[in-house]
C-alpha cells in the first residue's frame, strides 16, 4: 500500500502496467496513449478489465468531488 501511495512501483509486473495506466489516465483527464493501452493488454489485462479499473477511477473521482462539495468531514486518521 505504502509504494502506491508514494508512486512507487509494487513489484508486480502485470499490476504496475495496470497502476501507470490509471494514474496516467487520472493525470490527462482519461485520455491514454496507444502505445500504454497496447503495454496493459500485453501484461494480460482484458478489455474488460481496463474498463473496469476505468469505471473505478471515475467513481473515485467522483466521490472526492462530492465530499469537497459537502464538505464531509473525514473519519480516517490522517497519514503520516
């Protein structure tokens, strides 16, 4: 958990392929190069799959912007 929070590559081959494809996806506002597309279904990821974590971006998203609008108080402890 701790190198995905820092940005850091997991160790997993297939899922930091997956890991650079959303958070490059979540920096251009969902746009993906070919070339990452073709690297994600090369490390096995279906289109299903993709569409999947895509579809889990957007409701994180989503849900970060509906908590700034209600300005909901966290329940979490905060991170060190």
């Amino acid at each position: 958990m701790e190198a995905l929070r820092s940005g850091k590559d997991v160790g997993d081959a297939k899922t930091d392929v997956l890991v650079g494809l959303v958070r490059g996806a979540a920096a251009s506002n969902g746009r993906v190069p070919e070339p990452v597309w073709q690297d994600a279904r090369a490390a096995g990821w279906t289109g299903e799959q993709l569409a999947e974590a895509f579809a889990y971006l957007g409701l994180s998203v989503f849900t970060g912007y509906f908590l700034n609008y209600a300005a909901t108080e966290l329940d979490v402890p905060a991170r060190s």
